[in-house]
C-alpha cells in the first residue's frame, strides 16, 4: 500500500509545467545497445560526465562518481581485495566481492565475466570520460544481469593534442600519481594513461598497490568506417584484507583487523591484461553495423581471512565477440529502426584451492579443477514512432549458458559436472514526449541472473555444483519521467516494481560463503533526481532513493526461521545524496555533499540493526588557464564530521555462530584529508 500512495509521483512532476521554452541539449546513449537520444529511452537511466563528476575528487574508487545516481547504493570503498560492491534496486547486495546482478561495460567490452560475476580494479579512474547507469533488469541487452548496466567511456572527446600530469596525496598513505595524453593525426587518435596508487589504508592489514595503463588508438577508414583497438593492464601485488569485526571488536578498536588476518597476510594479488578490436561501419546498406572482439587473461591469488580451506588461485582467459546492426527504415509514414545481436562469451579458468593452518602454512590440496562458461545470446530490439511524439520499444532475447567442472583431485571421487540455462527475456516500453522539455516513460521487462561459479559451490562438502541452486528471475514494471521543469531546475523520477523468483541469497558455514533461492521477493520503490541551476555559479543536487524490499515466501533453513515479510539485509529503506557545488568564473570551486542512509538489517531473520548513517564530504581548488597551459589545485576532507559508519557489511555472515559473535561489519575511517595538483598542456 505504501507504493500506491506515492504512484502519481513520476507523473506529476512534469504536469507542474509544461513550459516549451524550456530547450534542453539533446544526450545520446547507447546503453541500450541502440544508439538514441535519452528523451526516447524508455527506462531509469542517468548519465554523467566523468570529468564534472570528479574534479576535486581523491578519486581513489568509482563511488565518488556513482553516489549521485538515484537507485544505487555503494558499499566497500576501503577493502580493495574485495572490491566495490554496487547495488541497483536491491540488486548485487549479496556478493561478498566485486559486483553481482549488474552488467559492466567499458569502451562496449565487457567486464563481466559469462557466469555474471564483475570486477571493477581494472577501470583507471583518471581516465574515465563519461558514465551511464541504467537500472532495472536489463538482461534484453546484455544477458544474465537483473540489476542493471554500468557503461564506462574513457578517453572523453575531443582527441586534442594535450598531455597531463596528476599527483594526489592524503591520509592513511594515500599516494596516487597518473600521466596521460591523447593526440589526432590526420584520421588517427591516440590515447594512453599510466597510474600508481599505493595506500596504507585506514585499518590494519588493508594496504594496497596498484598500477594500470590505458591506451587506445583508433583510424578513420573511408565510406564512414572506423576501426578501435583498445589495451588495458592491471598489476595489482598487493591487496590486503582486515576482514570483518564483530560489533564489539568495532566498539573496542575500529581499526583493528579481524583475529586471523594478519597472521594468515589475508589479501590479494591479481595481474590482468584485456585487448580489444571495435570496428564501425556505418555504410553496410543503408543500416550500421558494430563489431567487438576481445581477449582478457587474469591471474589471481587469495588468501582469506579465515584458516582452512582458504587459500585460492586461478588463472582465467575470457575472450568473446560482439555483433550488432541497426537497421533503419520507414513504415506507415513514420520511422522505425530495427536492431539485431549475437553476444558470444567463453571463460576458462584453471582453478586451485588449498588448506592453511592458524599460522598460514598450508596443509592439504583441497581443490584442482577447471572452470569453463560459455554464454551466447541473440536479440532484437524495435523502435517504432507511432507518432512524433510517441516511441514503442519491443525486444526479446534468448540466452544460453552452458558451465561445467573438470575436477583433477580425484582421490576425494570425481566431483566434475555440468549445468545448462536456457532463457528467455522480454521488454516492452513507450516513451512520450509531452512537450519539448518533458518526457514520460512506462516499461515492462523480465531478467534472469544465473548462479557464478562461485555461488554454486556445493555446502555438502561433496565437492562440484550445488545441484539446489538455480536461477533468479525477475519482472520489472516502471514509470517514469525526465525533463525540465524550469529552465534551471532538471528532474528524473522512476517508481518501480520488481518481483523476483527464486532469488539468491548467501549464508556462512564455517567462513565460507555458501547460497541458497529464497523463493521469491518484491522490491518497490522510488527514485527521484534533481538538479537546479540556481546561479551562473551555485548548482544544487538532490537524489533520493526509497526502498521497500522485502522476502515474500521464504523459510530460511540456515537460519531456521520463517522471515517472510522481512527486508532484504544490507539495504536502507531511505538513501540521500545531496551536493552544493559553486564554480566561479575565476577559476576557484567549491562542492559539500552528503549522504545519508537509513538503518539497515546484517541477516534475513532483521536480527542485527545497523543505525543510520551521514556522511558529510567537501572540496574545493582552483584552474588556472593559460594559453597552452592548465594548472590545476585541489584539496578535500572526507568525513567531515568524523562520524563513525560501516563502510561495508557482510551480508549473514557467521551464519553458524551466535550473534554476538559475527563478523558483519568493515568499519569506514574518520575525517580525512587530501590534497592534488594536476598540470596539463
């Protein structure tokens, strides 16, 4: 009842003013994997610029960029062998690492891997030009993801002659330094950034190393054809894990780390390559024709923060290809553009596992195998202009993910298997542009999101595939608008829907993590953005996102405990970002932001409470110009006011351990300082 008395909200907001003096500069987005101009997006989808969005930032992860965006909730900014962990509508919450439920692109490549499981330590920050985020289940355009797409572009237009450097340095052993440049020869642009970060961290035992390079070039090929070739790699030798405290550990020492995270040097060390060929044509017929090949090889090592079966290795090669092609035509008097797909993806990863004891010697092989996926989709999307002001959008899509198990410890038995998903996805929305400034939008989509590899492990110690675990699906019903109700004031608003079955919930057993369906689920919610230009140089932002997600029918045998009508763990029901950013002509800026989170539950039965939490975060700096010159100063306080806050918390954590005794919480750092130069030229 709570979404009914808040349903006319998307469409009230632009009946406030239907002004068509109100011009509004046309976004084009390709997130949809069909380039259109937003306004004709059926669907929650924000865009930023990249450099806007982080100037006066540490920039020490995406967060920074991300936390505007209405529908997302960002956790884990300080553990980096874990990772960011993004949330969309509820979803990826559950992953203990990395990114689960959303698809990450980056220049069109993918980041996320056929069984669905993404990892962010790859993107160098200080080359990131723009971002889109679309939420909801966007399994239409990509395949197995019920959260959303998270698309990166680097290397921001225009390819101008120019190089610079950065320097950025703070708290906790905060060190980041980055040199890049980009140029244009005659049809060629080029582009390259290298970056070393080295941070102590707040608390002890989460010291990280990190170095990256970025490059690209691209040629302009005659009959308005192009041609892409993008590199990246990762060194990352050091990538400490404290773990996570139980809430009096938090209350004693929050900097502490957990009992067996020192002794053991829990943590990561990764090293990863990708290579990309993108090639355009937009002379094929009378339509335009997109493909991408890639190859990824990453080698990875991991010692948790637990003894026992806990020290893990893999070396994966991902490689896959991309085809799309646009076809537009004229029917019944009005345009139409048809697209058509095949995405093709394989992981291949040699998989280890060992045994340590207390003191990080390891006693026992405990897992040899390898781990193939093979995803392939086709799809077709539809975009019909019933009128000028009224877009139909149909699509469908067919997925297939085949994983298997090759198991090469055989004195345990033979544990290999096999699992295969068939799916089906469908979408349909209508975008109508009221006036010249406002736009309203209504959606129906299903999605699927597979278990990863690591999701199916098998808690019966029997080895291979948990044969119980399957798929969640999910349905999706929105409304929406975006526009601008003065020509100071820009809004998006989106009441949404989700009901989800059979969906994937985590539990501990021992330290690991383990999962099991949790039959089906319901996520209402709103998601509001504004933006008022209120001066020449004051701007004023405001997104708030309220949730209400809850477990319909679900009988939580870890937990043994019927918590139907319970919320989802690790999810506030109110989250709010604001931002006061001042620019002048001068060259000085200044930005406050806050974000403030409602309290939130650790488990399924909403057992532990963890309170509300603000955030309070302010930089500032001036550019000053010169002809063939920049110079760039910047400085900030992180946490302003010192609140105490949990940066990340493990969802149902120490399952088997009585309450006072989990370990769910990774406490945040106090106030902080820092401070940068950039020079450019």
């Amino acid at each position: 009842m709570k979404l009914l008395r808040f349903s006319v909200l998307p469409l009230l907001l632009p009946l406030a003013a239907f002004s068509d003096a109100v011009s509004l500069d046309p976004v084009m987005v390709t997130s949809t994997r069909m380039e259109r101009p937003l306004a004709d997006t059926p669907a929650a989808l924000t865009v930023l610029d990249g450099e806007a969005a982080q100037q006066g930032q540490p920039r020490l992860q995406l967060d920074e960029s991300l936390n505007q965006v209405p529908g997302l909730f960002v956790q884990n900014r300080y553990n980096f062998a874990q990772g960011l962990r993004l949330s969309s509508r509820g979803f990826g919450s559950r992953a203990p690492f990395g990114v689960r439920g959303l698809r990450l692109n980056v220049d069109g490549f993918p980041e996320t891997l056929p069984d669905g499981q993404s990892q962010l330590d790859s993107i160098d920050l200080l080359t990131v030009g723009s971002l889109a985020v679309l939420r909801g289940p966007s399994s239409l355009f990509y395949g197995n993801a019920t959260g959303g797409v998270v698309d990166i572009t680097t290397f921001g237009a225009p390819w101008t002659d120019s190089a610079s450097a950065t320097m950025i340095g703070g708290g906790d052993g905060y060190r980041q330094a980055n040199v890049q440049a980009r140029g244009q020869r005659q049809k060629g642009h080029h582009g390259f950034s290298l970056t070393a970060l080295e941070y102590d961290g707040y608390r002890d035992q989460s010291e990280v190393r990190k170095y990256q390079l970025t490059a690209q070039s691209g040629w302009q090929l005659p009959e308005a054809r192009s041609m892409t070739l993008l590199l990246t790699a990762m060194d990352t030798p050091m990538a400490n894990d404290p773990g996570g405290l139980t809430r009096q550990q938090v209350r004693e020492d929050p900097e502490q780390a957990s009992r067996f995270a020192t002794p053991l040097d829990a943590g990561q060390n990764v090293d990863q390559q990708r290579l990309g060929l993108h090639y355009r044509d937009a002379s094929l017929g009378s339509g335009m024709l997109n493909a991408r090949a890639f190859v990824s090889q990453r080698d990875f090592r991991q010692q948790l923060p637990f003894p026992g079966s806990s020290l893990i290795d893999y070396d994966r090669l991902f490689y896959g290809a991309r085809l799309d092609y646009t076809l537009p035509f004229n029917a019944f008097a009005h345009p139409h553009r048809l697209l058509l797909g095949l995405d093709a993806d394989r992981q291949e990863d040699a998989r280890g596992r060992r045994a340590v004891n207390t003191d990080g010697d390891v006693t026992a092989l405990t897992a040899d195998e390898d781990q193939h996926a093979t995803a392939t989709g086709v799809f077709l999307q539809l975009d019909s202009h019933l009128t000028p002001q009224l877009m139909l959008t149909l699509g469908a899509r067919g997925d297939r993910l085949r994983m298997t198990i090759e198991d090469h410890l055989l004195a345990d038995g033979d544990d290999s298997g096999r699992r295969e998903f068939d799916e089906m996805s469908y979408s349909a929305g209508v975008a109508w542009r009221v006036s010249e400034p406002h736009t309203l939008y209504s959606t129906v989509s299903s999605a699927f999101e597979s278990p990863t590899f690591t999701e199916l492990a098998n808690p019966s110690g029997a080895g291979g595939f948990n044969p119980a675990l399957e798929p969640q699906t999910a349905l999706n019903m929105e409304l929406g608008a975006r526009g601008a109700l003065t020509e100071r004031l820009f809004y998006e608003a989106a009441l949404f829907r989700v009901d989800v079955e059979d969906e994937i919930t985590p539990y501990e057993l021992g330290g690991r993590t383990f999962y099991q369906n949790a039959g089906e689920t319901r996520r209402d919610g709103i998601e509001l953005g504004l933006e008022h230009a209120t001066t020449d140089q004051l701007t004023l932002s405001l997104s708030w996102t309220w949730s209400d997600f809850r477990f319909q029918e679900f009988v939580d045998t870890q937990q043994n405990e019927d918590v139907s009508g319970n919320r989802l763990p690790g999810l506030p029901e109110h989250h709010l970002y604001g931002q006061a950013e001042w620019q002048a002509d001068s060259g000085f800026f200044a930005a406050v932001e806050g974000l403030f989170s409602s309290h939130r539950y650790a488990e399924n039965s909403n057992v532990t409470r963890v309170g509300s939490e603000m955030i309070v975060n302010l930089r500032l700096g001036r550019e000053w110009q010169r002809p063939q010159q920049t110079l760039t100063l910047f400085t900030g306080i992180t946490n302003l006011l010192d609140r105490e806050y949990i940066s990340n918390l493990r969802i149902n954590a120490n399952s088997d351990r009585p309450v006072a005794a989990r370990g769910y919480f990774e406490p945040g750092p106090g106030a902080g300082f820092y401070a940068g130069l950039t020079v450019g030229w």
